[in-house]
C-alpha cells in the first residue's frame, strides 16, 4: 500500500467524520431552540437571557456569549445558570475556540436536563482536539443512557464517533466492531450521504491494516454510492480513491478512466463554483445599487427631516415666546394683586393705628382727668386734715396710675410686635414661679375690691417660652380678671396637663362673663374692642390682642370659656418641649 493511497483513504475518513457531526446537529438544533425557548418564556424578567436565546436561534454567536455572560453576572437561578453555560460553550464550538467551549460545558451542574447533550458535546470536542481517550470516556457514558425526547442521544453517532477514536488509537479490533455496528445502522437507514462515509472509514480501518482484499470493496461501494447522489464534492473524492486503487492494482487503463471522470467532476466543481461566484458578484452588484437607491432615499429624508426641523423650531420658538409673553404678563398680574393686597392691609393697619391712638388719647385723657379731679380734692381734704380721706384718695390714685402705665405698657409692646423689635428667647420656665411674681404686683388692687387670690400651678409645671413675653401675657390677663370681677370675688390661676404636647396655664375669675359671640369676636385676629360687654368697663382690647400675639410667637395656643354672669377662663398652651424647627 502506498503513502498516497492512505492519504487519500484518510482525506475520506476526516471528511465523513465532519459530515456526519454536521448532520447530527442539524437534526437537534431545531428541537434545542425550542427547548430553549421554553426556558426563556418561563423566565419572561430575565431580559440578558431573553436576547441570548434570540441570537442563538439566528446563529450569532458573538451576541449570544454577550448577554449569556451579562445573564450570569445578574442571576442566582441554577437553571439559568446551566442554559446560559451551555448557550456559551455551544457558541465557543461554533467558533472552534475549543478550550473555552470545554470550559463552560464543564461549569453545568450534573442536574441539568440535558446534561447528555454536554457529555455528547464534550466528547466531539475531545475528539476535534485529537484527545481520543478523553472523547472515549464520554461517549461510553452516553452508550448507557436511554435516548431522550430530543433525539439527544443518537446511538449511531456515538457509536461511529468511538469507532473512529478506536481507530485513530491503534485499537482495530474495537474499532472494526463500533464502526461496523454503525455501517449496519446506516445500512437500514439509508442515509447515503452518511453510509458513504462509513463505507470510507471501514475502507480506512482494513487499509491500516493491510487488509486490501477487505478495504477496496468498501472504495468500491463508496463510489457506487456516491454516483447516485448530486454531491460533486463527494463524486470527486470517491473517483479519485478509486483511481489510486487501480494504479496499486497495476491496471493504469481503469486508474485512467477513474482519474479523467475525477477531473470531470472537479471541472464541474469548479464550474459551480464559478457559477456561484457570479451569482455571488451579481447578488453584490445587486446589493450595491439597492443601497445606492436606500442613501438617495436617506438623503431625500434627511432633506425632509432638516425641513420639519426647521419648522418644528421656528413653532417651538413661538410658542416659547408667546410663553415667556405670558408668564411676564401673569407675573404683572400676581404683582398688581400683591400690591392691592398690600394696600388694603395699610389702609386697615392705618385705620387700626388711628382708631387705637383715638382709644388710647381718650382712655389717657380719662385717667389725667380724674387724677386730676381726685388731686383737687386730696389738696381739700389736705387742708381740713381728713386723714381717713386723704388715704382712701391715695389708693384711688395709685389705681389710675397703675392703669395708666398699664396701657402705656401696652402700647409699647404692641408697637415692638408691629415693627418686629426686641429681645426673644424662647426657654424652659418654671410656671408656677413666673404667676407667682406677677400676681405679687396686683395685690393692692385685688385687695380693694377683696378679691380672694389663689395659685394652683404645680411647682413641677414647666412651659417653653419667653419669660418676658409670658410676664406680659399673665400680667394683662390678671389685669383682666380683677378689672371684670366683683368685689369679694375669686381669682384662680392653675395648671392643667391633660395634652401630650402642650402645658395648660387658666386663669379663672368669678366676675362678670361675656356673651357667646363677644368670646368668638376677642378670638379673632386684629381685633380691637373700643367699648366691652359692660358699659361700666372702658378699654381698648390691647391687651388681649398682645396676649394672642405673644402666644403665638411662643408656638402656643390661646383660647376662652365663658357665661354670661358666671366667670370666664382665659386658657394659655405652651409647649413642653422646645420646638427646633
């Protein structure tokens, strides 16, 4: 036997070896896909693994390992996991990067549903790399398992693929026993395009052993096959084997007839190649001007496109216009608002100050007024030695003074609130100590009409405000309680914890009341009283306005309970804890 001869004979076996591979994974890949598929509608969330199975059904593999590696970086499901290692070293296969489709096939866990596939994958990749003892291991694995539904497990694959392992190991006599299990197979199959190369690989295995007798009628049965089928390629190569067969023969007239049928067919290999070589240059001449109309037609958008755009802008530009028109339009508006609002709150702030100094000069020219008279009598009475007179007169004039100074008091307060003037300080107090002060300056006046004072404000009581503000609020709802009470009446300040966020100081008399609606009016704001429920009582309704206001600016609450007739509560809530915001 001639080197030649077993170059040829070799060329055959690998050549059936890829045709048969080829096969093979033609008829699984379909089924795969849907597999596959299944997978990813059962996943609809996992949007990497989704595309993975959209790129691998189009065969791009480059896309595919993309999103299968963006997949495993995100999911922890070992389902996904296991597809997506497989898609990966299905499309490294694909690539003929060897190593890397080894190494994703080896990361799927054993529990994975088509973990025959991997073994079968794993033992054609052994077998690519001329690693027959590796590839043996895998595909015996396979000769045990029961073929599943997705025709997986072809029996006549791996049978071939470990006759062939067996032959290029030396082994023959293994071989000849797995390659002529799978030459039977394909024998009822008929699968010509297979059995050619079974025949081939027999061919091959008794010419490694010298066995001409045995191998030339394998050639033979090749080529008679290969006559029937339209595979140019095929009818090339057996007549080629078929003329080397003849010239070891010695019978060069029949090595001739097979070598010029050889050329014959090459020549018609060519030929159609050339053939699909035009078709090929006319299909990208075709192409081209396809294109060549698609950028005229791009173009012409592009001109379309650059024209909305310039209308498009020009109306946007107008609409921000006539926008900026009316915002400065709506602005001028809120302004003249702001200003008439303004205004209205001057006109009753100025009507306010007028009437409130008109009250004031008339309760101020009262109290001079009758300091006056009273001093009058005080120089008689002085002169006629009345001493009892002379005390009761004394008494009577420190009152108009103390209410005078009240009212100037109050006013200046009031004026600082108005203008935002003065000292504020907002801290703990104790309660019961700040009524107790107040209360001492007001025991002459409270002695005259005998009024009974008592301060029930728990010593542990304690507020959060400003003590001088607060001195204000307390000293002018005394003021009110002894001007409104009787005589022989009952004064009572205490304290009362029933909120959970304010401290409540009452002030209580027994004096005279005031209607449902006269309480509603002294709660509303800005409100000023020239005259009260009680004729007999003359004041201006400061004072009680400075108490609203100061409760306020202490972040408390002010309210009144009162009858007609039986007393009123003047009731104050201030925090029990400093208010940071």
């Amino acid at each position: 036997m001639t080197v030649k001869y077993i170059q040829l004979a070799l060329l055959l076996f690998f050549y059936s070896l890829s045709i048969k591979s080829q096969k093979n994974n033609s008829q699984n890949f379909k089924k795969l896909k849907e597999e596959i598929t299944k997978v990813s509608n059962q996943f609809e969330s996992d949007l990497h693994f989704k595309k993975a199975n959209i790129f691998f059904a189009k065969k791009k593999w480059d896309s595919t390992l993309i999103y299968t590696q963006k997949q495993l970086l995100v999911s922890k499901n070992q389902t996904l996991k296991n597809f997506s290692h497989f898609l990966r070293g299905y499309s490294f296969d694909k690539k003929r990067i060897f190593k890397e489709a080894e190494n994703e096939y080896n990361q799927i866990s054993k529990e994975f549903k088509l973990y025959d596939l991997v073994d079968t994958y794993l033992g054609s990749l052994a077998l690519e790399q001329r690693k027959f003892k590796k590839a043996i291991s895998h595909f015996e694995v396979l000769l045990d398992s029961t073929e599943n539904e997705y025709n997986i497990n072809n029996k006549s694959f791996i049978i071939h693929n470990l006759g062939l392992c067996y032959l290029h190991l030396k082994e023959f006599g293994k071989a000849e026993k797995f390659l002529k299990k799978s030459t039977n197979f394909q024998e009822i199959q008929k699968d010509t395009i297979k059995l050619i190369g079974c025949y081939g690989d027999m061919a091959t295995l008794h010419y490694e052993q010298y066995k001409d007798n045995l191998a030339i009628p394998y050639f033979e049965k090749a080529y008679q096959l290969a006559k029937q089928t339209t595979n140019l390629d095929l009818k090339r190569s057996t007549s080629k084997n078929m003329s080397v067969v003849e010239e070891n023969r010695k019978n060069f007239q029949k090595a001739l007839i097979y070598r010029k049928e050889m050329e014959q067919w090459k020549d018609s290999l060519n030929d159609q190649n050339r053939i699909y070589e035009v078709a090929q240059k006319e299909k990208e001449f075709a192409v081209k001007e396809k294109q060549k109309e698609v950028n005229i037609l791009q173009v012409k958008n592009e001109l379309q496109a650059t024209q909305r755009n310039i209308f498009l802008y020009a109306a946007i530009g107008l609409l921000v216009l006539l926008g900026i028109s009316f915002y400065f339009y709506r602005e001028k508006v809120k302004r003249n608002k702001i200003i008439a609002l303004q205004k209205e709150d001057l006109d009753i702030l100025n009507a306010t100050k007028d009437k409130l100094f008109s009250i004031v000069s008339h309760d101020l020219r009262s109290s001079v007024n009758a300091l006056k008279t009273s001093n009058s009598v005080l120089l008689d009475n002085l002169a006629s030695k009345n001493i009892v007179a002379l005390g009761n007169l004394l008494k009577k004039n420190s009152a108009i003074v103390n209410g005078a100074y009240g009212l100037l008091d109050n006013l200046l307060h009031w004026a600082l609130s108005q203008t935002k003037q003065g000292y504020f300080e907002i801290m703990a107090t104790r309660l019961f100590f700040m009524v107790e002060q107040m209360a001492y300056n007001y025991k002459p006046l409270m002695l005259e009409k005998n009024i009974q004072f008592e301060n029930k404000v728990l010593k542990k009581a304690i507020a959060f405000a400003d003590q001088e503000s607060l001195k204000l609020i307390i000293r002018n709802l005394l003021d009110n309680a002894i001007k409104f009470s009787n005589k022989d009446g009952i004064i009572k300040v205490y304290s009362r914890n029933e909120q959970a966020d304010y401290c409540d100081l009452i002030v209580e008399d027994t004096g005279m009341g005031m209607s449902n609606n006269t309480r509603l009016k002294l709660l509303e704001d800005t409100l000023l009283l020239s005259k009260k429920e009680h004729e007999t009582v003359i004041g201006t309704g400061l004072g009680l306005q400075l108490c609203k206001t100061m409760v306020k600016k202490n972040n408390g609450k002010f309210s009144i309970e009162s009858e007609l007739g039986i007393g009123t509560k003047m009731i104050v809530s201030l925090p029990k804890k400093q208010d940071n915001g």
